[in-house]
C-alpha cells in the first residue's frame, strides 16, 4: 500500500512539473511578444501564384497589448484593426483580424526581431503569409 501511494505521488509530481514548464514556456514567449511591432515586411503567397511581398512603412506597426482581452491593433497605412492574439506553448501564435484567424508558427521571436509565418483560415484559394516585425 504504502509503494502505491508513492507512485501516486511521485506521478502527481512529474505531471505537476511538466504542465508548469510548458505553462512557463508559453508565458515567457507571450512576454517576448507584447508590444509595439514595427512591419518590415509582409510576404503573401495565394496557392497558384507567386508571392507578393508589401514592405512596410512608417505608420505601421502589430500592437500586442497586454491585457486580458489579448487584444492586438494592427496598423497598415495608417487604418487601424482591432482584434485578438493568443500565444500557445511550442512557439505557435493565434491571431484573428478582419475576420480571418490566422494560425502561425513563430520562427523568430526575440526581444527585436519578431517573425512568424500564418495559414489564413477559411481563405479560398489557401493563402499563407509571413510577417516580418521588428523593434
């Protein structure tokens, strides 16, 4: 009895201290991203043909706000969107504007550089785009 109820505690233990470390992870990376996001670049490839890459200019900018609604404000020639972001553990980042979610994987994501690239849900043909933010 008394070896169960140490193994009982011992997987409680590891189970506790894995989901804290995954939980640490996606908080640490949320932390790198909040902020003001200056847009460098933005490459947009529509499946069936070739990428359209728009480099950006001074007004705009990815917002992350730190907040509980997770709000994010995207700036592009200086028209102003609102919406929503979500940081997930292993280095993923949802974000929803203009009533397209969009699904990335961050491939960069340090305290200056900012780069992920996104599926665009629901968009018919498939379209992909890569962000390119930097600080």
């Amino acid at each position: 009895m008394k070896k169960q109820i140490t193994f009982a505690v011992a997987l409680l233990l590891i189970i506790a201290s894995i989901t804290s470390c995954k939980k640490d992870e996606g908080t640490k990376l949320r932390d790198n991203v909040v902020g003001r996001w200056q847009v460098a670049k933005v490459e947009t490839t529509v499946a069936g043909s070739t990428t359209v890459t728009y480099t950006g200019g001074p007004t705009d900018y990815f917002e992350f706000r730190n907040n509980e609604a997770n709000e994010v404000v995207i700036s592009f020639n200086g028209i102003n969107t609102t919406g929503i972001y979500y940081v997930l553990v292993g280095e993923h980042i949802n974000i929803t504007y203009n009533g397209k979610l969009r699904v990335a994987q961050i491939t960069t994501g340090t305290a200056n550089k900012l780069e992920f690239t996104a599926n665009v849900e629901g968009a018919t043909p498939q379209t992909t785009e890569k962000y390119y933010l930097t600080r």
